[in-house]
C-alpha cells in the first residue's frame, strides 16, 4: 500500500474542498416530529447522519460539499447499547459512500490498554479510517496507534491533539517548559507535542516516501487567529484537523490560514445539524410542528454548502 488514510483525506480536500460535516449527533439537535417517527433517538439520529451522507458524498445530487465525516462518539455512548449501534452504523455509512471518516475517541493510555483502544477503533464494529488521540500521558501512548499507521497494519491516520478550541486549553497547552528534548526555554507544552509529531512525521515519510503529509496529524483549533500563522508555519507538513469554526466562533480567514502548506479539514457540527432551526424556507413548518427528516437533512446539505464556500471564499482572500 502506497498510501495512507491521511494521505486520502488529503486528497479528497482538493477534489471536495476543505470541510468536514461532524456527525455530533445528538438527539436534542432533531425536531420533536422528527424523533417520534423512530422507534427510538438512536434510530432518528442514525436516519439523520444517512440522510446527511447521502446529500454530501462525492458522486451525490449536490456533488461533494465535504472531504470527510467526523463522528463523536460521546453522543452515541450517551445513548447506551443503542447509540452505540447508530454509531457503527454511521461510520459504516460514511465509508460506503466514499468519504474517509473521522472517529472522534481522543483516546490515550499506555500499553496493552492502548493496544485495546487502537484494535478496537481501527477494526471490528467501530472501524475508522482516522481517529483523533490524547498524548498527555506521554508520546509512548502514541505508538499502539501509529503502528496501525504502517503499510501492512492497514495505512490507518491520527489526529494528536495540539491546540485545541476550547478556552481552557491555556491551562495546559501554553504552559511554559525549561529547556529539553531539543526546544529552547519558554517554549510551551504544545511546543513539545508538535516537536514530537514532526519527529513522527519524518519517520514515516521513509515509509511513504510519495505522500505529501504523515499519517499522524494534528487538532489545531481555529478559535484565535493569532495562533494560526504561527502554528502552520511551525509545523508545514503536518495536516491538521481544524475545530471551532461556527458555532465555537473560529473564523473562516483563521481555518484558510490553516489551510495552507500541508492542509487540513475545517469541522463544522453544530452549525450545520441544526441549520433547519434557522431556515426561512422552514419556519412555517417549523411552527406547526411538521418538519420531515428530508426537511432537516436538505437544511443541513444547504449549511454544508454555505460553509464550503465561506472557507474556499476566505482561502482565495489569503491568496491574494
């Protein structure tokens, strides 16, 4: 195999442009007239994420509006056995429509624990071609997940988190370090995280010697755009996974910073599940209660469009 799944996501930016729909489902997000349709919350969220698919793979009527899928799996737990059945069924859904999918897990721990998280994610019913990892208990956490990364382990990708959305991330990511590990005084945490994705980077491009990007990528928010230049020139060929734009308030000229060098896939969830809440078009459906799960999807399909072009918009901005 001669390529990667981060490699594909990549390449499925290109042709489809950068965002990425997050399937953070839950039930909340669904019209009243919606939910009772279904026997239960986990099968109207499950019709809703196919129904989505279905209008924003490559190939579908509206013609590719997204490079990916990300699915949270924190949505599906919170609904039991059930929801986690809806949440295999999703990431099967994704991946038969062609679109490489994202397993949000931040998943992190050592050993044969870890060994368990990575089989568990990269095969089996929850099988992923990317999931998202927490290095906090230390890089060595890391390496039952890239070894799923290899060629003959299935090319599979990582996303380690680096800068995240939220404000609390300054507790942590911007801590200041001593000297160590080959960066200088009062670098910070995240510092020391990037410096080591980069390190991973340079040693599977011996085993990818073709692929523009590493399998292991990183979570870069784009909730301060003071941090987004700095971030993508320090790490230029390290693809990135890009929360915050929408609902977390990230701006699209933030997420085209990003976007440059290497690349990256921008997550919109929120803004797009719940796009029928705002249409126009359904606000009289919408007072008497009669909103269809075709209502609500082509709302979403329409929010995805929006959102493609608000960040292909701000990288032609950026480009001059």
């Amino acid at each position: 195999m001669n390529n990667h799944a981060m490699s594909r996501l990549q390449e499925a930016g290109l042709r489809n442009g950068p965002l990425c729909v997050g399937l953070d489902t839950d039930p909340s997000y669904l019209p009243n007239s919606v939910l009772t349709a279904f026997d239960s919350p986990a099968q109207a969220v499950l019709a809703y994420n196919k129904a989505i698919v279905s209008r924003i793979a490559e190939g579908s009527a509206s013609g590719g509006l997204a490079a990916c899928c990300k699915v949270q799996i924190a949505y599906y737990e919170a609904m039991g056995l059930a929801g986690l059945a809806s949440y295999a069924e999703t990431l099967k859904a994704v991946r038969r429509a062609g679109m490489p999918v994202i397993a949000d897990v931040k998943r992190g721990d050592i050993a044969d624990t870890a060994r368990a998280y990575a089989r568990a994610h990269f095969s089996g019913d929850f099988e992923a071609d990317i999931i998202t990892v927490n290095p906090y208990m230390g890089f060595d956490t890391l390496v039952s997940f890239t070894d799923f990364a290899r060629p003959e382990n299935g090319a599979k990708g990582i996303f380690v988190l680096l800068r995240t959305s939220n404000p609390g991330m300054t507790d942590i990511e911007k801590l200041p370090l001593a000297a160590a590990h080959g960066i200088p005084a009062g670098s910070t945490v995240l510092d020391r995280v990037g410096a080591e994705l980069a390190s991973i980077g340079r040693a599977f491009s011996e085993v990818y010697p073709d692929a523009r990007c590493s399998p292991v990528g990183a979570v870069v928010g784009c909730t301060e755009e003071s941090d987004a230049r700095s971030l993508r020139d320090a790490y230029p060929d390290v693809y990135f996974l890009i929360p915050g734009y929408g609902a977390q308030g990230g701006a699209a000229r933030a997420a085209a910073t990003l976007l440059n060098k290497a690349g990256g896939t921008v997550n919109s969830s929120r803004g797009i599940l719940t796009a029928w809440k705002k249409s126009e078009a359904l606000a009289a459906k919408r007072d008497a209660g009669t909103l269809t799960l075709n209502d609500i999807a082509d709302a979403a399909a329409e929010a995805a469009a929006a959102a493609k072009t608000d960040l292909c918009n701000a990288q032609k901005l950026l480009r001059g």
